[in-house]
C-alpha cells in the first residue's frame, strides 16, 4: 500500500477533543464506543508516527484504526505532539508534549467511564518508539527535564514499525526517517543525549511489549525489532515479535489488513488480562 492508499478514503470523525496547550498539535482526540456510559470502558492510548515531523504527519494518520477500535468497544485517546520541525519541538518540547498529552487523560477519565487500570499503548512507526517511552517514564534518570514523580502507568505496548532504538537509527542511513532527524528530537550534542530520549537506554521497560513488523518495510529496517527484542529479553522484559508476511509501513495501520488485525488481536489481550500491571 502506498499513503494515498489509506488517507484518500473517507475520513471518520473523533467524538472529543481536548487541548492541553496553546499550540495547535498540543491536542488529543478522544474516540468513544457506543454503550452505557457508565460501564467503565477499555482504553487504547494511541501515538502516531510520522518521523517525529509534524509536517509529514499528525494524529489524524491514526483515524482509521482508532475507528475500527471504537466499533469494537474500545475507547482511544489519541494524542497529538510538536514535531521537531515545530516551534517548541525537539528537545525536550516532543518528549514534553507526548508526556502532557498522555497524563491528562487522568483529567478526563472519570466524565468518560475510561479505565485507568490497564491502558495498552499503542504506537506507529515514530510512534512506536514515543508509545515504547512513556511505557518506560518511571525509568527515566532523575535529573532529566523529562522526569515526572508520577507518570500515567501503562501496561502493555504494542509497537508497529517502530524506531525504539534511537542510536540504531542514526547509524543506519537505510532508515526511512534519514538520520539528521535524531540530533534534532534528542538534543544535538547534549551529553548522554539518549539517556532519557532512546528506550533501549531505559529498559526494562518493565510491561510487556509486542513488536508488530512487516516484511516489506522499507522505512523501518528488519534489523531494527529483532536488535530491540534481544536487548529487552535480556534486561528481563516480556517481549513478543511478529513479522507480517507481505505488509509494509503503511498496511500496519490499515483497519483491513492482516497487520492491523494481529495489533488488534495482541491489544485484546492485553486488555483482558486479569493483572493490571505485571
């Protein structure tokens, strides 16, 4: 598939919109499944890609398959974040920003019946990896500028064609994101400049993590989730991978495709898992 592919058919519409600054992306979308609003709904916290550049995409990216997750019951908070190529942006603005947009769900939770005990986030691409680093923020050193004393506990991640190791992808012109694009989102060249930005610096992560790939991927090289895997084994994470046969960077997010359907398979599991947090 190519983008056209999936952003040219007719666009769904979110239920909320939230903003929790003055910049036009400091946003979230909120995707409500039809019921009782007073059961207590699941809820996917969703990051969209984009290699981490607002002008190449924004939360709107996500709309297809936060859709298909609200037909199936599932709510969606779907966070939007400045880019580096956005005022405010780079460091620590991205980092800030994706921190902000997810802890403010605790704000909203309450009004909308979402359940704040076992949130499954789920990131593409650049997302993939921002998704992967608010799942490790408690893990984050306590004199960076992006800690927090209490950020929202995730339980569960699953990762499409992300980009979790951010020295990988500086050192690999292959990738499709070009490699410039890392001194900009961590720092330039700030001492320890991945200590708090790159997840492979932060593990364990200490939940679960699925890492969802295709095998046609030509912006995110094949290397890039086996070398992630292998470190987060080893530091003691649970870690399943998956390479979908005959996918690429676009069909992970595509509602109709058999990527989608294993995320939508690995999340459902997560949700329904008897233990908050493992």
């Amino acid at each position: 598939m190519c983008w056209p592919d999936l952003t040219r058919r007719p666009r769904p519409d979110p239920d909320r919109t939230f903003h929790y600054g003055s910049d036009r992306l400091q946003v979230v979308d909120l995707w409500l499944p039809a019921g009782d609003p007073a059961t207590c709904r699941p809820i996917v916290l969703m990051v969209h890609g984009g290699c981490w550049q607002s002008s190449i995409a924004d939360r709107r990216l996500m709309d297809w398959i936060a859709a298909d997750l609200r037909a199936d019951g599932i709510a969606v908070w779907n966070i939007d974040y400045r880019g580096v190529d956005r005022d405010g942006g780079g460091y620590p603005g991205t980092f800030l920003d994706a921190a902000a947009a997810a802890d403010v769900l605790r704000d909203h939770a309450g009004t909308y019946a979402l359940d704040l005990s076992r949130i499954v986030a789920v990131g593409h691409s650049a997302g993939g990896h921002l998704a992967l680093w608010l799942a490790a923020r408690h893990r984050l050193p306590g004199d960076s500028p992006l800690a927090t004393d209490d950020p929202l506990p995730i339980a569960h991640v699953v990762s499409l064609g992300g980009l979790p190791d951010l020295a990988a992808v500086e050192a690999s012109p292959d990738n499709g994101c070009g490699t410039e694009v890392v001194a900009q989102l961590v720092g330039g060249d700030r001492v320890d400049r991945f200590a708090d930005t790159s997840v492979v610096e932060l593990l364990p992560v200490g939940v679960p993590i699925d890492l969802i790939d295709g095998a046609q991927d030509e912006i995110v090289p094949a290397a890039m989730a086996p070398a992630f895997a292998e470190a987060a084994r080893a530091a003691g994470d649970r870690v399943v991978m998956q390479r979908i046969a005959e996918t690429g960077h676009v069909e992970l997010i595509a509602p109709e495709t058999p990527a989608w359907a294993a995320a939508k398979a690995s999340i459902r599991r997560a949700l329904s898992s008897a233990t908050p947090f493992e």
